[in-house]
C-alpha cells in the first residue's frame, strides 16, 4: 500500500479507496490470501499494488457503465508501474482506441491484461476499439460460463482476443471488504490470467512478458467452439502451463545445459562450479549456456541458480536470453 497510488486524482495521490468494488473485487480474484474463509485468490502470495487510473460507474448488475479515464493518467501509472518494478497490470476494462494508444504509448514492459468487454461481438468488427494497437506482451481475455460456453456478453475475435477464462458466478470480495458477493463478465475473467501470469513469474522470473503470454495461449484447454472467438482456441489452464515449463524441449547448450546434452542435471552444476573455480575451462558455446542470469559474467550466482533449477525451486527458458 506504500507503493499505491490515484493518477486519476493527484490531489489524492496516495488514496485509492474503491468506492464502487469493482477493482476490490479483482483484487480478490488474483491474490486473497488462503485464510480458510471467504475465497481464496488465484496467486495468493503475488504482491499486488492498488493503482488508479479512473472513476467508474457500475449498473444494477455490477459492471461497468461508464468511467472517466484522462488517458495521460493511463501513461503516467503504467510508466510508474514500471519504475517500481510491477511485473503484470490488470486492466478490467474493454480495450477503446484510447485507452490502446495510452497503454501502447507507455514504456510499460510487462505483462498487460485487458479484458475483452461485454457487448457480445466479434470485436473486428466495432471499429472504435484500439484492437489494431495490441502488443505482444498484451492478453486480451474472454469470458466462458460455468457451462463451458462463451459467456453471453463476452466479446470475442479470433484475430484480437486471446484466450478464455471462467467467469459466471465468480466469488469474491465485496465493495465494503469484509462481505462477499458473485459477479461476473470480462472483468472477472481477466484477473484470472492475470494470477496465472503471476505464478508463473515466481516460479520463472527469467521468462519475458511475451515468452508468458505465448505459454498461457499455448497450453489452454483446446475446445472447438472457440476456434473462431480467440487466437488460442481456448480457455485458460494454469495446471497446464506451469507444467509445461518444466518439460519444454532444450536444445543443446541452451541456458544451464554446460555439457551440451540437452538436460540440466548434476553434472551441469559440477561443471559451472568447476568453471567458476578456475578448474573447468568453457568453451564459446558453454560460456554462453553457463551465462544464467545474462548479466555477461559467469559466476557464483550462476551455478546457483542451475542447483536451484535441478530441485525444482527455480525455472528458467531454454533458450540463451
């Protein structure tokens, strides 16, 4: 909370009451701690900070009616964002022409999560919206019903939206902070890649924003009536990706990989310590695997990391960064 801050009332910087519960809700969803009670958020242990960027207003049924949004404050909290290190934004709110070329003008670097919005259309088709701006390193989200079908509001493309997530229904925290309530649309489908996206920063903190977006949208659930409303064809699932890291396919004398075989195992350790203590000369291929942490200096921190990674508190890509 130190870190918080209101871009959209800098008379109020570091105020960020949610008057309305929509972003207390979200909050929720990503990172509630695991109390035994209430719910229960996707990556419970994320450090999250509460940045605002606009005033919304919500209809009887909880979404989003409208907001006020100066999209210089857009630019102003996502370039802070990334001055304090912020890995992962969630933006619940639908992608307008506006609001892409603030975020596309920010020096944000990290993973950005929009969620697709509610007006049930393919949303190639409604020209006011800022689709065309999307980066890699941006995932626009769909919602799915508790039936497996695309969720009757959520927008959707086959060209612009992403991936898929849960959301009827969804259980979370309510505006007053101590009660509970259910909602759900786009808004409550993105704070679930937005966890998902965190989990897998702990777990690999070496990958980039885009490496992540491409792993969450490799390893959804296949179904094929979403083959024409997302890219990936899919919906989100966290068990799949974060699994998938550890069995992705290493070319020789990728990151770790000292002895060029393909694996990273004991002997990798041995033969990166051996290098760091002058009794195990590297070659230009192992120099460059031996290189971790792509800091150009092969040492102590190196070897380290490789231990880590052989007991599995610690991934990197295969791929020399």
């Amino acid at each position: 909370m130190n870190l918080a801050r209101n871009f959209y009332d800098r008379n109020n910087l570091y105020d960020v009451t949610d008057y309305d519960g929509h972003g207390t809700f979200i909050v929720g969803e990503i990172g509630a701690t695991m109390n035994g009670k209430g719910v229960n958020g996707v990556c419970s242990y994320a450090t999250i900070v509460p940045i605002r960027i606009a005033r919304v207003k919500l209809n009887d049924e909880g979404e989003i009616e409208s907001a006020i949004v100066n999209y210089q404050d857009v630019i102003d909290a996502l370039n802070y964002s990334e001055s304090i290190g912020i890995k992962v934004v969630n933006i619940s709110y639908f992608l307008n022409e506006n609001l892409a070329i603030s975020i596309a003008d920010s020096n944000y670097t990290g993973v950005v999560v929009i969620s697709a919005g509610n007006d049930n259309s393919d949303v190639e088709n409604i020209y006011d919206y800022g689709y065309k701006y999307i980066k890699p390193n941006w995932l626009i989200v769909g919602a799915v019903q508790n039936d497996g079908k695309k969720h009757w509001q959520s927008n959707y493309s086959k060209k612009y939206v992403h991936l898929f997530a849960p959301s009827q229904s969804i259980r979370g925290i309510a505006a007053d902070g101590t009660g509970y309530t259910n909602e759900g649309a786009t808004s409550m489908a993105a704070p679930f890649v937005t966890g998902a996206a965190a989990i897998l920063l702990e777990d690999n903190p070496f990958l980039t924003s885009e490496q992540i977006c491409q792993k969450l949208m490799n390893t959804v659930t296949k179904d094929s009536q979403f083959t024409n409303y997302c890219v990936s064809g899919g919906i989100l699932n966290i068990s799949a990706a974060t699994t998938s890291l550890r069995t992705d396919y290493r070319g020789a004398y990728s990151l770790g990989d000292i002895d060029g075989d393909g694996y990273i195992t004991e002997t990798d350790y041995i033969l990166l310590k051996r290098a760091v203590l002058g009794t195990f000369l590297l070659n230009s291929q192992q120099s460059l695997a031996a290189d971790v942490n792509n800091d150009q200096t092969v040492d102590t921190i190196d070897y380290m990391l490789v231990k880590r990674f052989i007991l599995g508190t610690l991934y990197f890509p295969p791929h020399h960064i």
